[in-house]
C-alpha cells in the first residue's frame, strides 16, 4: 500500500496539468448530462414509466407489475426487459421519490461513470515508456470525444438501459487490461501479487456479467469481445491458467439465472425481432446482415441524423460529430496507404493493437443492430461507440505528428486551434438544436404529458386538491400503455394493481361526444378524439404546444 501511495504522487506531481484536464472532462460530463435531466427530453416514454414503476414494485414487493418474484427478465409490454438496470433505479426512486428526475438519475451518473471508465481503459491501452504526454493527451482526447458525443448524451439523459451497460462494458475490459498488465510484470510471485490478479480478473468478469444483465445487445457484444482480448493475449491467459479457470467458473455461476431463464423462462422471447426469426435463406441471411451494416455506417446515419425514432436521436445531428467521423477516416485512409505505423518504433503505445482492437469493438458493437429488423438502431448499437474513440484518438494522434512535419510550430498551434473550433462550433450547433428544436418535436415520441395528466385524474380519483370525487376515469389509449402511467404515479403496489385497484379506470381506443353524457366521470381524451376543446376543463399540452390531453368532467 505504502508503495502504490508513493507512485501516486510521482504520477500526481509529472501530470498535475494532465490531471487537472481529466477532471474538466468529467465535470463537463456531468454538467452535460445533468442540465435540465428532467425538462429535455420533455415527457416520459413507456419504457422509462415501466423501468421506473418495476424497480419501485421490486423493492417494496420483490414482485414485478405482474407479481412474478425478482424476476431475471422482466415481461412489461411483452418485451422482456433485462433486469439490472430495474433493480437499481429501484433504489434511486426510493430516495427521490417517484419522478422523471429520479428515473433517469441513474442513467446520467452511468454517463458520467462511462467517461472515466474510457478514459481509464485508454490509459491501460496505451501503455509506453516512450511518451508518456501523449500517452495522457491521449487519454484526455478520449474521455472529451466520449463525453461531446451526441450518441452518448442522448442515451445517458434518459432511461436507456444501453448506456448503463456501456459502462459496465468499459469498466470491465478496462479491468481485463489491468490484470493483463499485473500478469505481464516480471514480478516474483506471491500473495499479494496473485491477489491483485486476482481481483482484477474476477472483477473484470463480474462487470462483465454486468452488462449482459443490464441490456440485450450486451449478450451478442460482451462474449464476442472478450474472445477477441482472450485471442489478442493468449499466452498471458495460458500463463495464468489457474486464475483463468478459477474466473470462467464464477462466470459460469454468474450467468446460470440468465441461461436458467433463456431456457426454460422468457429470456429469448426478444430474438422474435431478429433477422434469423423471418424466414430467410442462409443467402438471404448474408444479404441482409451486409445491408444492414452499411446503413449502420452510411454518413446518412452516422452525420446526417437518420433515425427511426426520434427517441433514439434528434433527426438532424448524426450520432457522431463530423470532426470525429473524419478522424477515423482519416485513419483508416492512411492505414490503407500503408502510412500508419511507418516507424512505427517511434509511436506512441502499440498504435496497431489499438488499430485492430478499435476496428474489431466497431464491428462487434454494430452487429446487435443489424442483426435486429428494425435499421439504423442508434440504441442496440451505442456498445460500438468505445471502437468509434479510440479510432477518433489515434487518427488525432496521427494528424498531429503528420502536421508537425508539414508546418512550423506558428502554423501547428493555428491548425490545431482550428480544428477544436470546427469541433466545438458543431459540437454548439448540436446542443442548440437538442435543446431548442428537438425538446420541442420530440414530445410525441417522448409521451409529453402522461405524467401531468395522470397527476390531474388522481385527483378526481380520490378527491384531493379540492376535486370532486368521480366514479370513473374514461382515459385515452391512443398514445398507448397509458396503465403504466397510471401505476407510476399513484405508486400502486403491484398486488394492489392484479387485485383490480385500477377499477375506475377505463381505457378506450376512442372517446366520443356521447361519452360526455356519463355521470360522475371524469373524461381524459386524446388530440385526435373530437371533442371540443374550449369545453375542456383543463388542457395539457406537450413541449411542441399541442393539445395532448383534454379534461371534461360530466356529471
């Protein structure tokens, strides 16, 4: 311990300024992903309102919506959700309260903690003696393109159970590389050193786990990337035979209620959406799985904002700045021109394992959304992000020491300078949209004003706040799933709800004039129900200043 304490202020006094950069990032990180959580995106999505009512269910009953006791995939809509992520909001809305906030609080902090962890993964990566200020500058570069990535900030400011899993995929290569390098230590070994190993591996595994526990797309990613590290260090897997049987046997103890589930419980019901369940021929197959990949990599996706849904992205920024898709080409085009790792001894850190583990972590994190029917899917495939970094990083790497043999240090300092500005100016340009034109056309996508209008109905359900007492709620399903809304914010007890404590609810496809004749009913219709709207009692409007749900009271 006394050793470790003495290293770290050696690091700590010849990095000061260097650390001094990584804690700006991380505070940018958290400022980015926690300014207005709760206001933009405005509203809440089905999955949002059904991650959030099941971790308060789990905790207070140990029972999901449907009374199934912790489950390891949960039914919702008949979607199967992982569990981890439930679990845990569960403990953030018990300690803030049943809210948009609360809900998506874990998210954001995961977004944080995913930053850190790239940056700590880029710093293990990069290991050289040669260099050790590119090595931080590296680093740094990292973390900042993570945390201006518009891909990342959309799924770390809300309820995305993909960004969530990313950082426990970071977290847990980044302790693969830490026990790699322990075992590549010419070290006597003793207790303490196979301790260490230990803790890393098993650590490293656990995290893993983690993220397969967290979100689907992590069982296709974690598996595959983990034989390509086994393969890329084999012989320090070989070495280290012992710890490496040790740690695929708590694996194995790991993912035994996963494969329990997968096999005799629901947890496959979610590869029903995937291109091997249509019926097609190993051709066709083949076919497919190459189109879908190149719409995943085409710029229209990737610069240019396609999207499926605005809930996975703001229908005008791609996922990527176009800074850092030019990164990468740039990388890829020298490699290509056989350019790269010319002398490459001078490099810093081995530059051609991060080359091919980038290229590799690309291909794999995109495989999950091809493989799905429904392309692009910025969400199944956001694991392939940490690839698109570290590409980003080294093609910076790169430009710069081209340059400094192209320019004076005068011309270096300018170019340099003009390349943060064009970063950062489309960086600004895309945060002015999200929070200006995206806040205001995502409101369909993020079911604004489900929350506010389910406040107003429990009113009238038990009388409170000076309303009179109704005997039914006619409420609209045309926005769909409107029970979830309901349960979250009345915080109905699971067993409560199967018991028929929403009795007074009624929801309909389609409310009419007619409706308005009932007696002691509140009547909660949609925007396309023809009703008139200056009868409304109240309105409440969506962050785009439609009408999405009018009030009448007939008595």
């Amino acid at each position: 311990m006394k050793s470790f304490w003495l290293r770290f202020q050696q690091e700590l006094k010849q990095h000061q300024k260097l650390l001094g950069l990584v804690f700006l990032v991380l505070l940018l990180s958290l400022f980015l992903r926690f300014f207005k959580l709760a206001q933009v995106p405005h509203g809440m999505t089905w999955d949002e309102a059904a991650i959030g009512y099941n971790g308060y269910a789990i905790l207070h009953t140990r029972r999901d919506e449907w009374l199934v006791r912790l489950p390891i995939s949960f039914k919702s809509f008949g979607d199967y959700k992982a569990p981890l992520a439930i679990y845990l909001n569960g403990l953030f809305t018990w300690a803030f309260g049943m809210n948009l906030w609360a809900v998506r609080l874990p998210f954001a902090l995961s977004g944080v903690a995913a930053v850190l962890a790239m940056m700590l993964l880029m710093q293990s990566l990069n290991q050289t003696e040669a260099d050790k200020q590119d090595q931080w500058l590296m680093t740094v570069v990292a973390g900042l393109l993570l945390s201006l990535s518009p891909w990342h900030l959309h799924f770390s400011r809300a309820g995305f159970e993909s960004g969530m899993s990313l950082m426990w995929l970071l977290l847990g290569i980044w302790g693969l590389q830490r026990f790699v390098l322990l075992a590549q230590q010419k070290q006597p070994k003793n207790l303490r050193v196979n301790f260490k190993k230990a803790f890393w591996l098993l650590g490293a595994s656990t995290l893993l786990m983690a993220a397969i526990y967290t979100y689907h797309s992590a069982k296709v990613v974690v598996p595959l990337l983990i034989l390509v590290v086994a393969i890329w260090q084999w012989r320090i897997f070989w070495q280290e035979k012992f710890l490496t049987a040790l740690t695929l046997v708590w694996t194995g103890l790991l993912l035994r209620p996963l494969i329990i589930d997968a096999w005799f419980g629901k947890g496959l019901t979610r590869s029903g959406t995937l291109v091997f369940s249509q019926g097609l021929s190993v051709s066709q197959l083949i076919i497919t799985l190459f189109k879908h990949l190149l719409i995943q990599l085409s710029p229209q996706f990737l610069v240019l904002g396609q999207t499926t849904t605005l809930r996975h992205g703001d229908g005008r920024f791609g996922v990527l700045l176009p800074t850092t898709l030019l990164l990468v080409i740039w990388l890829l085009v020298r490699w290509i021109n056989k350019k790269l790792f010319v002398n490459e001894q001078k490099l810093p850190g081995s530059v051609k394992s991060l080359f091919y583990l980038g290229w590799c972590w690309v291909g794999i994190g995109l495989l999950p959304a091809a493989l799905g029917t429904e392309v692009p899917h910025s969400n199944r495939a956001l694991l392939a992000l940490p690839g698109l970094i570290i590409l980003a990083s080294l093609g910076l790497s790169d430009l710069l020491r081209f340059l400094k043999t192209k320019l004076d240090a005068a011309k270096l300092k300018l170019t340099i300078g003009l390349l943060v500005g064009l970063h950062l100016s489309f960086f600004v340009a895309y945060q002015v949209n999200y929070y200006t034109s995206f806040a205001h056309d995502s409101a369909s996508d993020f079911k604004d004003g489900y929350l506010q209008a389910f406040e107003y109905a429990v009113d009238y359900e038990k009388g409170l706040n000076d309303k009179p007492q109704v005997d039914k709620i006619l409420f609209t399903s045309d926005y769909g799933q409107p029970y979830i809304y309901a349960l979250f914010v009345r915080k109905t007890n699971p067993i409560w709800y199967q018991g028929g404590s929403l009795v007074k609810y009624e929801f309909a496809d389609k409310i009419t004039v007619a409706d308005l004749e009932r007696e002691k009913t509140l009547i909660v219709a949609s925007e396309s129900d023809q009703l008139p709207i200056d009868q409304a009692k109240k309105v409440v409007y969506g962050s785009d200043g439609q009408a999405r749900f009018k009030f009448y009271l007939a008595n």
